[in-house]
C-alpha cells in the first residue's frame, strides 16, 4: 500500500509537465548514425510519436523504454570488473570480471524477447517487454509506458543447510521473477528521464527474516553531452527501506554512452556486481562511500534478421 502512495504521484506528476519534447537532430550522413535506423515516426494515422527517448533497450543495468523494431536482433555484451578497492594485488579489480552475454529479439514493434546467461551467481535469465503507451510529438501522449516480465535461474549452490536439518532443496527455489513498469518522457533532445517501478519475487532467501518479495522504484536518465556522447544513470531504491535483504543495499550506476553507428558502447561505474534485475536491485553489497565501485562496459550490436515490408534499406534498426 505504501508503494502505490509513492508511486501514483511520482507517475501523475512526469505525466503532467508540459515541457515540449523535440525531435531527435539527423544527421547528413546515414552511415555514421545508428538513429538513422530508427522505425519510421508515424503510424497510418499520421500520429508522429517521440523517438530515440534513450540509445539502446539499456540505460545501464536496466532496460529503457526503447525495443527492437520487428526482425532485429540484439547480441549484447555485459562486462563488470571487480571493485576497484581491492588495490594493486587485484589490479584495482581488473583481475576480477563478471560477465553476461545476451541476445535479443523484436518480435513485432511493440513486442521483444530476450535470453541471456551470467558469470556471476551462474545467473541464466529471459524476459519479455510489451509497450503499452508511446509518447507523442504533440504532448496528446505526454508519456511512453512499457511492461517487462522476466525470470531468472541461480545455478550455483544454494546456501547450505543447517547440518542434520534434512531440507533439501529444490530446483524451483533457484528461480526469481520480476515485474516492472518502465515510465518515461522525453522533455528535451538533450534530456531524458524514466521511472522504473519493481516487484521482485524470490523463492528462496537466505535468513528466515529476509523478505521473499521486494519492491523497489528506479529512476533513470540520460542527458545528451553532443552528437556521439550521453551521460546516462540509474538509481533504484527499495521500498520501505526495511524490506531488504540482509546485507544489501541501493544500486547506483552512472556512465556514458557512445554511439559508434553500428553499435552503442557504454562505459558504467556501478556499486552492483551482478548484471541482471534479479542481482542488481534486490543483491547489490557494494557501497559507494566505501569503494565498492565496479568499472564496466556494455555492446551493443543489432542485425536485420527479418526484413520489414516498405523497409527499402537493409541497415539495422533500433527504436
């Protein structure tokens, strides 16, 4: 109940503000622009709706309002060091990595999928995100709202049991599911922001007093420093703050993107190890104030694997 006094207002509140969001400035040249590959901007009706809200389907560990147009496919690579408090016997976390690869796919428009398997935790994971709302050019549609399902796979060993308990644990206390929301507007072609509403369901945790349910709100923005480059950052928060698993803390991640045409690679500095939503808001550890700072990247690569009809040129395309 407390969630939904939270998150009401903050939803009402981005939905109302009236700054005019702007088109996204195209460049000349198609070949060195990866929003050059963007879907066309109106539908059959003549609505024009905002695009290129963020870079890629990411903001950093979490997903953005953006999907994979219908027949792209997205391969993604995931790389987090390890923390860069562990000094030079660790090579300031550089000797240790956790990595996720991941690929992608637009089923339709408003539709796409995705699989992916982590190093860290043995993590294997797949969701689905469905847009439900999509901002226009006009403000007739102040906002762009998307729904992400997903479940993730711990397969490495669960804590043991006490000894002489007799428990044995099952396979379907590995698995955790997430439901969330992904709310975002455009106010500016330098400025983007999104809210990210969570609900986290574990079947297994570790302490008796742990939650098996936790709810978090995220907020995530991108501000555009020039044609290439974009700050980007995301922060979620666990709601109420007791309801956390033991040990465990907010997840703060701040990058920048860089866009290269093809791809867009993004340098992050995260207090998460893990890569997932599963990992990243419900087990993060590390703490800022304490140099648990991990630096990493992601790759992003998408591919017409379907051709559109009336799509004449045969570049990939994102939106």
């Amino acid at each position: 109940m407390q969630l939904k006094f939270i998150l009401f207002p903050l939803v009402f509140s981005l939905a109302g503000l009236h700054l005019h969001a702007q088109e996204t400035n195209k460049p000349k040249d198609e070949t060195e622009d990866l929003m050059k590959m963007l879907e066309s901007e109106t539908d059959n009706k003549g609505t024009a709706y905002t695009t290129a809200t963020f870079k890629t389907t990411r903001i950093a560990n979490g997903h953005s309002i953006e999907n994979l147009g219908k027949g792209v496919l997205d391969f993604r690579i995931n790389h987090r060091f390890g923390r860069i408090n562990q000094g030079f016997s660790e090579f300031f976390g550089l000797d240790n990595a956790s990595t996720r690869i991941g690929f992608d796919y637009g089923i339709t428009d408003w539709l796409m999928v995705g699989i992916g398997r982590s190093t860290y935790l043995k993590d294997a994971d797949g969701f689905v995100k469905a847009r439900i709302l999509r901002q226009t050019d006009n403000d007739r549609m102040p906002l762009s709202l998307s729904y992400v399902g997903a479940m993730s796979i711990q397969a490495t060993e669960l804590y043991p049991p006490p000894a002489g308990s007799g428990i044995e644990y099952k396979f379907s206390q590995r698995v955790a599911y997430i439901n969330q929301l992904l709310i975002a507007r455009k106010f500016a072609n330098w400025l983007s922001l999104q809210l990210m509403p969570t609900h986290i369901h574990y079947n297994f945790v570790q302490f008796r007093d742990d939650p098996n349910d936790v709810f978090a709100i995220g907020l995530g923005g991108r501000i555009k420093l020039s044609n290439r480059i974009a700050l980007t950052g995301e922060y979620y928060m666990v709601v109420p703050p007791n309801d956390r698993l033991t040990g465990t803390r907010n997840s703060l991640t701040l990058g920048f993107d860089i866009e290269t045409g093809g791809h867009v690679f993004q340098l992050l500095f995260s207090n998460s190890t893990g890569i997932t939503e599963r990992t990243v808001i419900g087990q993060t550890t590390g703490g800022w104030d304490k140099g648990d700072i991990h630096f990493g990247f992601n790759i992003s690569r998408v591919f017409t694997v379907v051709k559109p009809k009336g799509f004449e040129s045969s570049r990939n395309k994102i939106w």
